[in-house]
C-alpha cells in the first residue's frame, strides 16, 4: 500500500509531457511578425547593422586580454562555437545555476582575465552575437532536465502570472493574442531566436534580458536587474517553449 | 576599439561603369534633443564629415546631420576608372576619425 502510495508520488511529481504547458501552433519565428523592411534589412548581411558587433566580437575573440584570449583556449569560433548559443540557458555545474550566453561569456572572461564586462556592452553584446551566428539556421533545443527543471518551473509559473498596473501576463499577449495588432506592431509569439538582436527602437543592440525588461516596462511592472533569477528563469522558459524554431541571431527587430 | 566601419564594393567591376559602394559606420549619432533617465541633455554627438577618395582625388563627400540615425548606412555610385583601393573616411563631432579601405578591380 504505502508502496503503491510512493509511486503514484513518483508519478506525480515526474515531468510529464501530457501535463506541459502549451506552446503555440504554428510556432512562427520573431522575423514572421516584423515588416519586409526589417526582414531584408535583416537579411542582408552586409546592410545589417548588427554585423558591426559581430565584426568586433571576431576580433575579440582572438584579441590577447590579460596573456589570453578566447582562441587561445576554443579555438575557431566557427567551428568550437557552432550550436553553442542554441543551447542556452543552460545548467552551468561551475557555477551551480543556469546561465545565459551573455552570462556564460562573463563568467568566462572573470575567470581568465579578472575583469567583467559591463550588461549591454558593446563588447559583450559583440561576442555574444558573434558566437550566436554560428548557431544561425540551427533549431533550439535547450535541456530543462535535472538541475535546470526548478529554473524551468520558476519561468513557467513567472510567464503565467499577471503583474504590473496592467495586469498583464506574458501569456495575455504571447498565446492569447499573437497576430493581432497592438497599436502599430503586430503581436509577435515571443520566441527569443533572435537574440542578440539589433532593436530599431534603440539604436543599438541589445540582449534578450534587456528587451523582457521592456515588456516588464511595458505593463508597468517593477524591472527586474540584469542577471536576476526571474529573468534567466524566463529566458530558459522561452527557450523550451519555441524549442525547433531556427535561430536568427544575430536579428534586426523594430 | 575604434569607430568600426565596413565597406563593400563588387569583386569586379568595367571601366566606365558605375558599381555601388555601400558603408556602415558604427556610430550612436546621438541627436542632441534627447534627455536621460534624470532629465539631462544627452549630448549630441554624431559623425559629421564622411569622405571617399577613389583614383587620387574625392569622388563622394557627406555632411551628416542630427536626422541621421544611428550606424549610418550609405550607398552611392563611382565610376570606375582604375584598379586600385578606395576609401572612405570619417570624422566625428569629438574630432574622432575612422577608415576603412578596399581594393577595386577594373576588369
């Protein structure tokens, strides 16, 4: 009996696929809901203007800071570096939480050169966007198993819950009401493929932590920091949640 | 790191021809009528002065101005008379300058 009782606990607390919360059909990619402008500006490899970041993270990347550089230990970034970013977030055991691509290249860079690189850097936003496009075209796949599962569940349960003098979920928006039109944008499924992404708004890049921040802005909630829980919880929720879609960092979004 | 710019023309072009040179400045062309989170002036500060230089003399002058935004993207026309490298330059407001250069091929 109390055998019995044990499984079905097992059961009960086993991540079943059944009980998953549900993703968008079709999934359509953030470049879907953007204007033709933006889709070829973003196409063009030459025109967009994020390949002046990934310009600088290659030669950051061979760049010798502190007697060492990335090269010096990676290798070719095209080859050492291709799928990484479709990966992310991921459960980083050195560090004993999941992290994000910007925050993995940090923890890098601390370690090797005792230095960090400031949240939205030039040089930050240039290496992680250099290290996304190799993995462009690649579907993503990130692993909410093990050690990263309660980071899923805290992304989970933060995208369902309403916050903010709006009252807003990301799911209000995401699930309910992608397709439709809110002031002049069309509301996209808010997949985070294309991140680091170079956002017309701002004039510059900018990471996937800096554009939830301006949702949370967005329906007058208080914005977490740079770095905090809430936020790699969400990244790695999104993640799961546009899983196969192909990445297209490094984007161009309005 | 300096201002980055990137600069492309056709691999080859004809004599007499004119080919597309198309650059882009990394550049925040900061207007001057923006505010900050404390509601001071941000500064303007913008590139100004963009030149090309192609066959010994300039073939393409720019005055850029507050409306430009942000990493201006040119493209514009040179006829082709010589094989041999074309520049482009630029200066900004802070007297900051950049270059960047590639080799035209008149086939």
């Amino acid at each position: 009996m109390l055998r019995a009782f044990l499984l079905l606990l097992l059961a009960a607390s086993l991540p079943a696929g059944a009980s998953d919360p549900p993703r968008p059909s079709p999934l359509r990619n953030g470049s879907e809901f953007q204007s033709g402008d933006v889709r070829s500006l973003q196409a063009d490899d030459f025109a967009n203007p994020m390949a002046l970041w990934v310009e600088r993270g290659r030669r950051l990347w061979s760049e010798v800071r502190n007697g060492r550089s990335c090269a010096a230990c990676h290798g070719d970034a095209v080859r050492a570096m291709k799928g990484v970013a479709a990966r992310y977030p991921r459960f980083d055991p050195s560090l004993g939480r999941v992290v994000d691509l910007d925050q993995r290249i940090d923890a890098c860079e601390q370690a090797m050169t005792g230095t960090a690189f400031a949240s939205e850097s030039d040089d930050l936003l240039g290496l992680s966007a250099y290290i996304a496009l190799q993995s462009r075209g690649m579907p993503l796949k990130v692993s909410i198993d093990g050690p990263a599962r309660k980071t899923w569940e805290a992304g989970r349960d933060l995208y369902y819950t309403r916050i903010g003098q709006l009252n807003l979920a990301c799911t209000s928006c995401h699930d309910a009401s992608w397709g439709k039109t809110l002031l002049a944008e069309t509301i996209s499924q808010g997949h985070p493929t294309g991140w680091p992404a170079y956002r017309l708004e701002w004039q510059r890049p900018g990471s996937l932590e800096r554009r939830l921040r301006a949702c949370f802005n967005g329906v007058r909630a208080e914005m977490p920091a740079y770095g905090s829980p809430d936020l790699v919880a969400l990244e790695l929720y999104l993640a799961w949640r546009a899983q196969g879609l192909p990445m297209e960092s490094p984007a161009v979004r309005r | 790191m300096s201002m980055l710019g990137r600069l492309s023309v056709p691999p080859s072009v004809k004599r007499g021809e004119p080919f597309a040179v198309r650059v882009i400045v990394q550049h925040p062309m900061e207007t001057g009528f923006r505010r900050d989170y404390e509601g001071k002036v941000i500064p303007l500060h913008i590139v100004d002065r963009l030149v090309c230089r192609y066959g010994g003399r300039d073939v393409f002058r720019a005055t850029l101005g507050s409306g430009i935004a942000a990493n201006p993207y040119l493209v514009f026309y040179v006829v082709a008379t010589e094989s041999g490298p074309l520049e482009v330059e630029w200066e900004d407001d802070k007297g900051e300058v950049g270059k960047v250069s590639a080799d035209v091929n008149v086939g």
